[in-house]
C-alpha cells in the first residue's frame, strides 16, 4: 500500500467511515457529469454496435484491406466505453453488497465473537477496505485517466475478484453464525435436560415427602382424642339429677297411672271406650303435616275424663309406633306421691326438657351437654326454659308433643291465655329461621278451664303452623261398641302408615 492510500485509510476510524467516503466521492462524480443525454444516446448506440459485431466481422472478412484496420479501430473505442460503464456498475454493485454485509457483520461479532469468527470477519474486513479504497481513487481520476484504466484496468480483473472474495468471506461469516447457532441450541438442550432431570428428582422427592406425610398422620391420628364424646349414662344421670326435682310424677309413672285410671273407670263404670272419631281425620291431618304443627284439642269440663284417656291412648298408640314422643299428663304431683304444691310454668318447661334430653341421648355430644349445663345455671324466666327447650329438640329429627294443659291449672291472668300456643310457635319460627329441619308435632289438651280462649286461635290464624282447634262434641261416650273399635283401628293404621308397624288392639 502505498502512502497516498495509507493515508486516506488513516484518516477513516472505522468501516462506516470509509464507506461514507466512497459515497461521497461517487455522488460528487455523478454530479460532475455533464450531457447526460449524450452519455445516454452514446451508451445505447455503442451496446447495439457491441451486439451486432459479430456481423460486422463477417463482413470485414470480404475486403480486409480496405475495412479491417477502421473497424479494428472503432471497436476497440466501444469496447473501452463498454468497460468504463462495466466498471462503474461492478463499483455500485459492490458498495450495495457492502452496505448490506456490515450491519451483519457487526451484530456477528457481538454474538459469537470466537476466534474463527474474528479471523473471518478481519480476513472480510481486509477485502472490503482494498476495494473501497480502489473506488474512492477511481471515483477520484480524470476523464483521461478513466479511459486509460478502461482499457489497462477492466472491471472483471480489477474489481469482480474483490467482490467475489467479499461474498465467499460473507458466507463464511453466515456459516459461523449459524453453526453458532446450532451450538448455542445444543447447550439450551443440555441445560434443558438437566433442569428436567433436577425437577423429576424434586418429584420423587416430593412423592416419599408426601408418603412420609400420610404415614406420620395416620400414626398421629391414631393418637388423637375426640373430646367431644357421646354422652354416657351417667353423664346424663348428673344432667338429668337437676331437672327431676319438679312437682310432677316421672313421666312413665305419669303414664302408666293414666292408663291405669282408665281402666278403671270402664271395669268399674261398664262403659266400652268413648268414640273419637270426630278427631281421627284431624289427628291423621296434623300426623302427616311434613312441618312443625301444633293442634288444640277443646273439650268441655264433663267430658274430661274423656280427654284425660284421649291423651293417655294417643301416647300408648305413638309409642307402640316406635315414635319419640313427650308428654305430660295429669296424674298427681309430687315427685313419687302426692303433694299439695303445684306445679307452675316453669316446671312443666323443665319436665319438657328432661324427657328432651332422654329422647336426645344417643345424638348430644359433651359440648352439647356442657352449653346446655351452662344455661341451666342462667335460666331465671320462662322465655330462659323455652329457649333451652328448642334447643335440645334440635337434636332429634322429629318428636311428638302432648300437653294436659289443665296440669298446670293458672288463671288467665297470670301469664295469659295463649301463653302455652304462643310459646310453641315461637319455638316453630325460631328453629326454622336457624335451618333446623325437626319436625315437632305439639297437641294441646284442655277442659273446662279458661286456658286457650277461642280468641288466641282468631289472632293466630295466620301462621302455617297452628292447625284448627278441634272442639269435642257434647256428648262424647257412645253406646255402640263398634264406634270405639273403629277409633281404635284408625288410629293404628295412622300409626302403620307413619312408621311401619303393625299393632293389635
């Protein structure tokens, strides 16, 4: 190289610099063309002159002496004005070629930047500075020097070699870049198997974690203690020793004294047994109801030994059945005999609550017990009893209520005349607004006092829950024999068709 193209290169601080100068000596040449048209019409008239010498050799061949050494000499003028155009396209065609190749070289470099890579693109780098420099000195040149180097330095020995040396190198480069590539793919593989090798052991890791977890907790669960137990007998005796302290017999004495009583009131009276069945269809109603019902029965003060035995039969024929069922009847007071105390509201509440807590037994759980203890402890009124009541029927599925009103004989002033419905239907609506699904069946029993006045069913006759009063009629003992046994057979086959049982009369 020598000084004068050393130094151009010197002045230049990177390719795009040299690139940029080559540009501008190619534009400053184009701009000093001059009659272009000329140049045009010159162009075209010397590629048709080119594209017919075959022709013209032909023709040259007949007088040689005379037309050989003109046309000799005019088609060497053609051929030297065909090469500068050659040249000038193979100078535009490798500046294109350039330009595009850089940006790729660059960002090859920056990638894969191994020492093949760099021996290319320095080896590149060489090829593409030679020919800059020879197209910045031809951009450079005179018209005469141009026509000199048309014919010394044609395009094809002087340039089309560069170019295709910077094309081979820029394949190489490519070639680099996709094998780098391809590498770069098998190590992500590698470090993709791995990752996968990792995570299937983190698997089997979690699997015997997970195995060892299931065994550690069926050990421990073996150990565990439910606290919250069924209730035993006895715990239900020490319950149950706070609420046997009320003036009514126990509830089986209650029964059996009642059915006793009746017996004998037919041995010694001779009567067959009195005809219910103006309360059967009735009964049957307030059986099949499929929600908490409650019914009145009324009779008259005359016919109360006959509702006394209505009361006790209706709980002999629901026990027969297999239902759970409570009741209170009125067979004396005192807790084994007789007493002159009687017993108020709140007794009759917590005699309720005992036979509750007995039907209950084999669902209540020691929590429940122990809420239901702690209660007791609080309970000073009547609304304190009714609310532990519903309560303790939330236990059972379903359960039959059955109320001689008259045992608790108040007067209408003292807590009201519908104090005992009002009580149940408010137990009704509270445990259906809680979700509770019981079903409790309540009939209330009562003669010729002033307890449950007609007006209490006209004030309620709205809710869903108070079946109509049933008033006995004034006569109620029959003398057909047939009446009492058709009662009878009602009564079990309601009875039947409810629970599935079949009872003898």
């Amino acid at each position: 190289m020598d000084e004068r193209k050393r130094e151009s290169v010197d002045k230049a601080t990177s390719m795009e610099d040299v690139l940029k100068t080559v540009a501008a000596a190619q534009t400053i040449y184009e701009n000093s063309k001059q009659d272009s048209k000329m140049r045009e019409r010159l162009r075209r008239f010397t590629k048709v002159v080119h594209y017919y010498g075959n022709i013209m050799d032909m023709l040259v061949q007949h007088h040689p002496e005379y037309v050989a050494l003109a046309w000799g000499s005019m088609k060497f003028l053609l051929v030297t004005f065909l090469n500068h155009d050659a040249t000038i396209s193979a100078l535009a065609k490798g500046l294109c070629k350039i330009g595009n190749a850089l940006p790729r070289l660059q960002l090859a470099a920056v990638l894969y930047p191994t020492a093949r890579m760099k021996r290319a693109i320095a080896e590149l780098y060489a090829h593409i500075m030679k020919f800059l420099i020879r197209a910045h000195n031809w951009f450079q040149e005179t018209r005469l020097q141009h026509a000199w180097h048309a014919i010394s330095r044609p395009a094809e020995i002087r340039y089309e070699d560069l170019i295709e040396e910077i094309e081979m190198r820029s394949q190489i480069i490519e070639g680099l870049t996709v094998a780098g590539g391809q590498a770069e793919q098998r190590v992500m593989h590698k470090k993709l198997d791995a990752e996968r090798e990792r995570v299937m052991a983190l698997e089997a890791e979690m699997r015997e974690i997970k195995m060892l977890l299931i065994s550690f907790q069926s050990m421990a669960s073996g150990a565990f203690i439910n606290t919250n137990q069924r209730l035993s007998d006895l715990q239900l005796s020490n319950i149950l020793d706070y609420l046997v302290n009320v003036p009514l017999l126990e509830p089986s004495k209650a029964l059996k004294r009642c059915l006793l009583m009746r017996e004998r009131r037919q041995l010694r009276q001779k009567v067959v047994p009195p005809d219910y069945t103006w309360l059967t269809p009735r009964l049957q109603r307030w059986s099949e109801s499929q929600v908490s019902s409650l019914i009145i029965v009324r009779g008259r003060f005359q016919s109360r030994f006959e509702m006394k035995d209505l009361s006790a039969g209706l709980v002999q024929v629901l026990q027969n059945a297999g239902a759970p069922v409570m009741w209170v009847l009125k067979a004396g007071y005192g807790c084994g005999g007789e007493s002159a105390e009687q017993p108020s509201a709140i007794d009759l509440v917590k005699y309720l609550v005992l036979q509750a807590l007995r039907v209950a037994h084999s669902r209540g759980t020691e929590a429940f017990a122990a809420s239901i203890c702690a209660r007791f402890r609080t309970a000073l009124t009547e609304a304190d009893w009714l609310s532990i009541f519903g309560s303790v029927l939330e236990a059972v599925p379903e359960v039959y209520i059955l109320i001689d009103v008259e045992t608790v004989n108040l007067s209408p002033g003292s807590l009201g005349a519908d104090f005992w419905p009002s009580a149940f239907l408010g137990i009704f609506s509270e445990m259906a607004r809680r979700g509770c699904k019981t079903r409790v069946k309540v009939g209330l029993i009562t003669y010729g006092s002033g307890i449950l006045e007609p007006e209490f069913t006209e004030q309620a006759q709205g809710s869903r829950y108070l079946a109509p009063t049933v008033r006995a009629p004034a006569h109620t003992q029959s003398t057909k024999n047939r009446k009492g046994k058709r009662w009878m057979a009602m009564s079990m086959k309601i009875a039947q068709r409810n629970y599935g049982l079949q009872l003898s009369p």
